[in-house]
C-alpha cells in the first residue's frame, strides 16, 4: 500500500510542472496503458499508480479549465443568475463572497465578487441572486517571490473576479452555518480576540484583524487558528474520554447490546464530523476527518492499525478527493508535521499522539522537519516558534478550546457566556504573550533564495539531527544548514545595473541595483485597506536577499505610486528619500532637476521634480551606465514632456508615463527618448483602458518594442556598459499550466 500511495501522489506532483495542459486525448490513452502495466507487468506495477495519479490530476485540471469566463463576456455588464457559495466577508469598503453561477444562458463557473455600494445587509450563503456583475478572468500579479495568486484561483476553482452593480434576491435560505456564524459573531462581539474563537470553531477567518495576523506570523503559530488534527484530534479525544467515563459510570447494558468502545467511537466521530461541517471542511480538516476514521475502524472492529497505514490512507483519499490540494503549502506542512509526529511516538496511535504537544521534544522536531520547507516556501523562519508553540498549543489546546466547545454547547444558558469570555480571556493571555516574542529582534529572519542543493543538504542535517541518542557526531551535521542559512546572493558587478519593474495592477513599482546599492522609485498603489506593497514589492526585495534601500523615490503622491511608503519604512532600512511632494512623506526632501549622483560607476541624474506649476508633476530620473540608459518618468504629462525635450532624454529603456494615458507620451517626446523598449505598469482590464492602443503604436511606429506587466509580469533587465540583456518576462519563464496565456 505504501508504494502505491507514494507513486499516486508522485504522479500527481508530476502533473503540476506542466507549462500547459496537452489534448483530454491523452487521458483516454493513459487510461488503458496504465492498466496494462498493471496486468501485465508484475516489476512495474507500481509505476500505473503513478499514470493514474497523473491521470487523475490532469482530469481535475482539465475539468476546471472547461468552466471558465468566455471571452466575449470580460470587462461586460451582464445579468447571472446563481448562489452565494461562502460566508459573504464584511468590511466597510463593501462585502465580498464567492458566487456559483448556475444560469442556463452561461457556463457554470464561481466569480469572486465584490459589492461595494449598498451592499444588502441580509446577503448569506446559498441564497439566490439575480446580478448585473461586471467580471474579467481571474489574473494574479506575477513577479519573483511572492505568492501565486493564480494557483490559488485555480486551487479553489474560481475562474473570474468582479464588482456587482445591482442585485434581486430570488430565494431566500436559512444555511446552518451562517446562522450559527451569524449567532456566535453576535454573542461573542465586546469579547477579546473575538475573531480567532470564530476560527477555532467555524473556520472563519475573515474577522482576525491584521496585527493579530501579524503576530501568528512571526511566531509562527498561523496553525492555531487553521481547524487541523490538533483541534479535530483533542475533539474526539476529549469525547471519547467523557463517553467511556460515563458508560463506565452508568454501567449496564445497552439496549443495543453495541460494545461500549464502538459506541463511544461512533458517537465521538459523529461529534468530529460535526464539527469539521462547521469549520467547512478544509484541507487540513479532511486530512485530520479520515485519520480519526480511520483509527476509530480499528476500534470498532477491534484491530491496531499502524500509524504509517493512517497516514497513507489520509493521504491517498485527501488527494482522491481532490489532487490540487498538493498545490496548498498547507497541505505540505500540515503532512510533514504529523509525519514527525508519528516518527517520534511510533508506538501511539494519532489521537494520543495528537494531544501530546506539551513535550517540549516534540516542538523542537516540528521546528526542525519543517525549517526547510518554511525556507523554501516562505523564504523566512520563526527562531522563536519553539517557546512561542510550547505555551501557545497547550494553553489554546487543553485551557481555550474546552471552554470554547462548553460555551458553545451552552450558549443559551448564562453560564455558556461565562465559558466563552473565559476562553477569549486565555486567549487573549497568549496572543499578549506571542505579541511580546514577536517584538524581539530574531523572532522571524528572512533567508533568500533557497537552492535545491542547500534544501537538500538542510533535510539531510534535520534527518541525522533527528536520529536516537547516542549518534556520534551528530551536531556536526548542523554545518549542512550553512548553505540554506548563508546563501549565495547574485549582485551586479561593477558598472552593471539589475533592473526589475514589477507588476502591481494599476500603479507602478520599480527596482535598481548596483553592485552595493538599492534604489526604489515608487512603491506600487494602495486600494482601501489593501497595501500592494505588502504581497509584491516587499517579498520580492527580502527574496533578493536586500536589507537596506540607499535611496527611495517617490515620483509624487498619488496613491498608485505612494500607497506602500509606510510599510516600506517599517520593514527596511531607507538612507534617505526624494519626492516631488517631500511634504507628504516623513523625512523626505525634493527632488530637484539638476540633483546627480554616482554609485559603483553607475551615473544618476534627476531630470525634473520640483516644478509645481504642472499636473501630475514627478520625479523623472534617468540612469546611465557607459552606453546604456533606463529613463523613469511617473506621471508627467505632454506639458511637463515639452519642457523635458529640451534635456539628454535619449535612453534604452523607458517607463511610459502616466502608464500609456492619451495625455502622455507625445509624439514629441517619444521621438526624443527613442526606446528600444518602452515598458507599461498598467493594470490587467483596468478602468482608464491603459495603456491606450494609440499609444502603444506611436511607440511602435519607430521601431520601440512595447511591454506590459498586465500581460507580461515583471519585467527585467541585466544592463552593463556596453549591452542589455534581452527583457525577462516574469509570467513567460515561470509558467504552469494554471496561469492566464494573455495575449498582448
């Protein structure tokens, strides 16, 4: 069984390095071939499990694709008819809710919606709605180190996004579960860390502030409020050991004569099940449901089912169900933890094993196994997840759910109330306690670029670190981290330049490097409560390895091209800032035409800045090594061009303005820089229509090749004296067969 559950979810993993999906053809094909391997090739019968795997996932994706927005209604207002699929998310920009459209004049497909004005306030899952909705295809911001929002559509197989104008509801429902969300939101509203006893019990994410997030972040402590085999498993562990006390308290027979250790199971999974309903039936919620079933078979029918069969059957059934779960970091963290944890107590079975966090053994084989996919994935490592888990899992696990899960079962008494606010009070105790190990300096570190080699290596090191007492040498083996802990960071050498212009929807962001220093011009756009920065431009520096910003721009102070200022302050080092309005922004000064500047033989020099008397007046830059030259130019308009025109404007590379707007890019000034590439920060679909296809041929008109992050991702160059590489298109060189194939 072991071969055949790891060779399926091999085949599985394979299907995922696809760059495309090829013809369904070859899922009828494979169907046969794989049989036949397994008939009649008894040495390679276990490779058919891996075709099936393969099979399999490449059905599930092909099945997702066939439901998707048709062409011809992206970026229309069109009427659909279908049913809100999730608890709607409330803020006070609007609310936002996943909408399944089943209207017999559409393709069946789920839209994330956002209803931004006079948003109903009765809006709740599975009610039915007739919408005039403005959609476009689900697109993700794709640049180096950050993470897929694409995957993560696709995972959950949702295939457009919108805004919805008006709405009529046409059949009410009274869903279960958003009752009781809506009842215990109610009830628990003036209690502390009131949305993480939501999540504990519901699943329901939505209401944990962002500090609070933060804080689990740093500690690394996110699992807590993930309902997974920690809350699953103290579950039914916790009513198994009340059932059996009481039957042996009540003694007797019962009138079915049903064995009281199988009715103690059946019972304790039904509570289980129950409560994996409430928290939506997650990844880490299915894994935990068919272990615990499986553990409680072995009671019922009397049989010791080893923890290494447990573990496949969870995984071979979580992957049966749905074979993208792979694509979850979750999924990967939440195995290999249970993993160490059976490795570690072999000779107990899961719901014991589950309820044993205390040991603080156990935490430090947790930290180890998973530093070197947390380095991997995230690129960062909670030092201190080891003191913050050892207090935080048992308070939360032994003292904050019990009272939670009381409380809720006696929630109409005034003694449920007492339980509640008891729990929320614990959990407040710790989340002030995680919130004080998060102020420490080396709480979290941040590791760029991980290597396979050094991934290698690292697993090797965790694995001899983790073998019994008495090893000679084995703390040797913590030299095999070295690689993963000090990587090798690529620079530019000498007189070369690294030039990278994200994608960040409607706004720009753009990084240069030299040999030993950094310069950001401006810092991507901020929408209502969401800080661009925070997913693109700030992931994408630490990845690179970069720790302290020379030199910040901020072209002017529009929200597209200033809204990530402060959370650049609060996460790097800045030695000084320029802006056109310095007023706005702490500790800056003007940008002033004229200002120059040299760093490892890399010539900087501000062409304009200071001028108030223009609209959309910025800081334009140009920089200059030997031969080549990138001009960066944020928002001017034809005014502002004019007077540039009188400058050395010529250069290489070009930053349209004003993101390809009809008020932009004269014929003038683009006659006078004479691009070889002019480069868009534009957003994909984006209200203003930019970059306007007028403009776009005005540039090619001279023989300029244009590039767009809408369609292309980041963008990036390798610049010295005498060359430019050609441009590297982020969304073209890492591809899969999940992300959108724009065209341009």
């Amino acid at each position: 069984m072991y071969q055949f559950v790891l060779m399926w979810t091999v085949g599985i993993i394979a299907c995922q390095f696809l760059e495309g999906l090829p013809s369904v053809h070859w899922f009828f094909l494979g169907i046969p071939c794989s049989v036949l391997i397994f008939l009649k090739n008894k040495p390679l019968k276990v490779l058919s499990a891996g075709i099936l795997g393969f099979l399999w996932a490449f059905w599930t994706a092909h099945n997702i694709t066939n439901h998707d927005l048709p062409d011809a209604l992206e970026n229309q207002l069109v009427t659909l008819e279908g049913r809100v699929a999730d608890i709607p998310q409330s803020t006070k920009y609007g609310t936002r809710f996943e909408f399944e459209i089943d209207d017999p004049n559409y393709p069946h497909f789920t839209a994330y919606l956002n209803w931004r004005k006079e948003a109903p306030n009765n809006l709740q899952t599975n009610q039915r709605w007739k919408l005039q909705v403005r959609l476009k295809k689900t697109h993700g911001l794709r640049n180096e180190n950050t993470f897929d929002q694409e995957q993560w559509f696709f995972q959950h197989r949702i295939r457009a996004q919108g805004s919805v104008k008006t709405g009529k509801l046409l059949e009410t429902s009274n869903n279960l579960r958003f009752q009781i969300y809506q009842l215990f939101k109610e009830k628990t509203a003036d209690f502390p860390r009131s949305g993480i006893l939501i999540a504990l019990i519901l699943g329901v994410k939505q209401d944990i502030s962002h500090q609070e997030w933060t804080i689990l972040r740093s500690t690394g402590t996110t699992h807590l409020i993930s309902v997974s085999g920690l809350h699953l498993s103290f579950m039914a562990f916790f009513v198994f050991v009340i059932l059996n006390f009481s039957m042996k308290l009540l003694g007797g027979k019962w009138l079915l004569k049903i064995p009281a250790q199988t009715l103690n199971a059946l019972l304790s999974f039904v509570v289980v099940v129950i409560y994996a309903w409430l928290a939506g039936f997650s990844i880490p919620t299915q894994r935990a449901l068919i272990m615990i079933g499986v553990v409680f078979l072995g009671i019922i029918f009397r049989r010791k089912v080893a923890n290494g069969q447990v573990l496949s059957l969870a995984l071979f059934f979580v992957l049966l169900y749905d074979p993208l779960a792979v694509l979850s970091i979750g999924f990967w963290l939440s195995f290999i933890a249970i993993a160490i944890l059976f490795w570690i107590n072999n000779q107990q079975s899961f719901l014991i094993i589950s309820n044993k966090f205390i040991n603080i053994h156990t935490h430090w084989a947790i930290f180890l196994v998973l530093t070197p996919p947390l380095l991997l994935f995230f690129g960062q490592l909670p030092l201190l997840s080891i003191p913050a888990n050892l207090i935080a899992v048992n308070a939360v696990g032994f003292l904050s759910m019990p009272l939670l899960f009381l409380g809720s079962l006696l929630s109409w008494l005034e003694i449920g109330n007492y339980l509640l606010f008891a729990s929320a009070y614990i959990l407040d105790i710790t989340m002030r306690y995680l919130e004080w190990i998060a102020t420490l300096d080396i709480s979290l570190i941040y590791i760029p670029n991980l290597s396979i080699s050094a991934l290698i290596l690292a697993s090797v090191g965790v694995f001899l670190l983790l073998l019994p007492r008495g090893m000679i040498g084995k703390w040797v083996t913590i030299g095999l981290f070295l690689p993963a802990f000090f990587p090798h960071i690529d620079k530019p050498k000498k007189g070369d330049i690294k030039f990278d212009l994200l994608e960040v929807g409607q706004g720009l962001s753009a990084v240069i490097q030299t040999e030993h220093h950094v310069l950001v011009y401006d810092t991507a756009p901020a929408y209502e409560e969401k800080v661009i920065a925070e997913s693109t431009l700030i992931p994408f520096l630490r990845g690179k390895g970069i720790k302290e910003i020379s030199r910040l721009i901020i072209s002017h102070h529009h929200f597209d091209h200033a809204g990530g200022v402060s959370a650049l302050q609060e996460a790097f080092q800045i030695g000084d800032i320029l802006s056109s309005e310095p007023q706005k922004t702490m500790g800056a000064s003007y940008c002033k035409s004229g200002q120059q500047w040299e760093w490892d033989n890399v010539q900087f020099e501000m062409l304009a800045g200071e001028e108030k008397q223009y609209k959309n007046n910025s800081c334009v830059l140009k920089i200059t090594t030997g031969n080549s030259s990138i001009l960066l130019t944020g928002d001017i308009e034809k005014e502002q061009e004019f007077r540039l025109v009188q400058q050395n404007v010529k250069a290489d590379i070009l930053i349209a303005p004003h993101h390809g707007s009809k008020t932009s890019s004269s014929q003038r000034f683009v006659e006078a820089v004479k691009p070889r590439y002019a480069l868009f920060s534009a957003g994909y679909r984006n209200n203003y229509k930019h970059p306007r296809p007028e403009i776009i041929a005005r540039y090619q008109a001279i023989g300029t090749q244009t590039l767009n992050t809408a369609t292309s991702g980041a963008i990036s160059f390798q610049l010295t004296p005498n060359n430019i590489s050609e441009p590297q298109r982020f969304r073209e060189t890492h591809r899969r067969y999940w992300h959108r194939q724009i065209v341009e």
